[in-house]
C-alpha cells in the first residue's frame, strides 16, 4: 500500500499546549520525503528539537467559517497546508469511542486505523456498497486508487463535508457525515463513478451507479458533472441526469429531480448555477438554465430558465422575488418571504370580493 500523502500536519512541542488551547494550530506544507519519514503512527519527531506530537483538539476548519460570499469560500482545502478536517473525525472518533465503548471496534475500522480521510472514506464506502459480487475488498482497492490520485476530489470531499457540517443542522461532527449520512456518501461515490467513467471505464462506473442507487436510493449518472460543497440533505429519491449539471456551493433538498423531457439524444438536462437551492420534491426537467443563487421551492416544477437569485414557486413554477443578500444554499432559507404569501393572500381576498378579475 503505498503511503498517504495527501496530508501533513504541524507537529506542535509539549510545551505548546497552555498557549495554544483553544486556537487553531498552524500548519505547515511538507514534502513527500518528509511525510514519509514520519513514525507509523502519524506522529513524526526531531533531533534538534526533541519530542513531538500532532494536537489534533485545537485543528479547527476554517474553510468557509467566517463567510458565506462566494468569493471567499471558494478557497479550498489544497490552499491550507494540512488537514484539519481529518483531524477533526480522528478526535470526534476517539471521543465517541470513549462514550460508546461498544462501538470502538467500529470506530477504529472506519476511522482510527487509517492514515488520511481518503482511506477512511474509500473504507466506509466500498463497506456500504459491497455485494456478494461486488467485494468490499475490491470495491476499497478501486476507491483507494481513485481518491489517491485525484487531488480535485480529495479537494471535494473535504468541501462537502464541510457543507453539511455547515448546513445541516442534525450534522453536529464531520465524523457523522463521513460514518452516518447518506447524502454525504451517495455523492462521494458518485465522484468515484464520475472519475471512473471519465478514464473510459464506463461499465465498472455504471455498475457503481446502479449500487448506488440500489443502497443509497439516489440516482446520479456518472457523465453528471457536479461541482464541490454539495450538500444533499437526506438524499432519498434524488435523480439527476446525464447531461446535467451542478455548479458549486448547491444544496438539493431529497426527492429532486433533474431530468429530461423525452428521449431525445445529446445535451438535455438542467444546468444548476453555484449557490442555488433545490427544495424537496422540486423537478426541472430540459436543457434549461437554474441562475446563480436562484431558490426553488419544495414540489415546484420548473420547465423555464431562471433568473439569478430568484425565488420560483408552484406548478408550473413562476417567479415570485428576488434575493438580494446572500446564496439561499448557504442559508437554508426555504421560505420565500411573507411578502409573496401576504400579497397572494390579499389578492385572492379582493379576487373573491369582486374587487379585481383573477389573472391569467
């Protein structure tokens, strides 16, 4: 197996502790050399400087914490030296395995005995999709050379575990994304899929999709290019199409649909804009466009383009308003505003009165 390189941390001296609890520990790049002169367990040392060791309880994300503008979070995990992420399940894990003693078996075979969050999750996924044809053992050595060697989706991993750590309000821990949510892991294996069918192995990655889908409930065809900072909340009944596209920092609430409108051929789905929000049940159907930061509502039917940043509700859905502030994905605001409601609700008193004849 060869070594992880993906990650290294700043290895802090004991001496450090009192001043630096509570802040975030600083990292430091390190070379392929360095990472694999490091002791067996994570933990290197040095000669002139004595004893070492990494201090995982004060690595804390700062990926997107702070801002939710787009043009701030779109810095990612590979502009930050090190992995506070990974740190962050390790220690969440260790904990929890001290809380839940009779889960530390489980704890230590997802988490604790590997070396990076690339081999915890390839782990994770290739034990939720195993089947008697498809063994957990082959499955981890495919998820293992994919994720090694793609550092656009060790990139994305860690961004969409950051999104639902973010937007999800029952995500407390990133380790419950990586070990628990669904969502989390439908999307990491549809990135596996994606990578698989774009090196021209199509069969293996349609194989994959229909596991997943089977395991998972969630339907993506690996030609779907998604970007990162995804979160898909629940998960359960998601389908997206071949052709379609999602751009970064999306939210897609469960049972949405982004499909065609018959059997032509060529490019036929939606094209989501970063920072949209897709509510539950929504359906857009066509080669059509969602803007930048637009809002669907939940069980709308969009068959029409929508404008950036705006807010589209019913059936056929329409557009109601505008958002002026910041990306609905980020905030997980599904309402479209008492304004809308409180002017329809005044419009249908009036239609009703004889005031005003009912739009068309």
């Amino acid at each position: 197996m060869m070594p992880c390189e993906c990650v290294v941390v700043r290895e802090m001296e004991a001496g450090e502790e009192g001043e630096s609890k509570g802040k975030a520990a600083r990292v430091l790049a390190s070379s392929s050399s360095s990472s694999s002169s490091s002791s067996s367990n994570g933990v290197g040392s040095d000669s002139s400087t004595g004893s070492r060791r990494c201090k995982s309880e004060v690595m804390f994300p700062i990926y997107v914490r702070g801002s939710s503008r787009r043009n701030l979070i779109s810095r990612t995990i590979l502009d930050f030296a090190g992995d506070p992420i990974w740190e962050a399940v390790k220690s969440e894990a260790k904990s929890e395995a001290e809380k839940e003693p009779i889960l530390s078996s489980f704890l230590y075979a997802s988490v604790l005995c590997h070396d990076c969050f690339e081999r915890a999750l390839s782990f994770v996924l290739a034990n939720r999709l195993q089947n008697p044809t498809l063994l957990a053992t082959q499955l981890m050595d495919i998820f293992d050379n994919v994720m090694m060697n793609d550092k656009e989706i060790q990139r994305s991993i860690r961004l969409d575990a950051q999104a639902f750590k973010d937007r999800d309000p029952a995500c407390a821990q990133y380790s419950w994304a990586l070990l628990y949510l669904k969502g989390y892991h439908s999307v990491q294996s549809y990135r596996i899929a994606h990578a698989l069918w774009k090196q021209g192995r199509k069969v293996l990655a349609l194989a994959l999709q229909s596991r997943i889908s089977e395991v998972f409930a969630v339907d993506i065809h690996p030609a779907a290019r998604i970007g990162e900072g995804i979160l898909l909340d629940h998960g359960t009944g998601l389908v997206i199409g071949e052709t379609a596209v999602v751009g970064n920092w999306v939210s897609l609430m469960q049972g949405v649909t982004l499909g065609g409108t018959g059997k032509e051929h060529g490019d036929r789905h939606p094209k989501i804009g970063q920072g949209a929000l897709i509510g539950a049940g929504a359906t857009v159907l066509g080669n059509i466009s969602v803007g930048d930061g637009a809002m669907v509502a939940a069980g709308s039917l969009v068959l029409k383009d929508l404008p950036p940043h705006s807010m589209a509700v019913g059936n056929p859905a329409k557009v109601v308003g505008y958002i002026e502030d910041e990306d609905p994905s980020l905030t997980m605001k599904h309402d479209v505003g008492m304004d809308y409601f409180e002017h329809v609700a005044v419009s249908f008193a009036d239609r009703d009165n004889g005031d005003i004849k009912a739009e068309k």
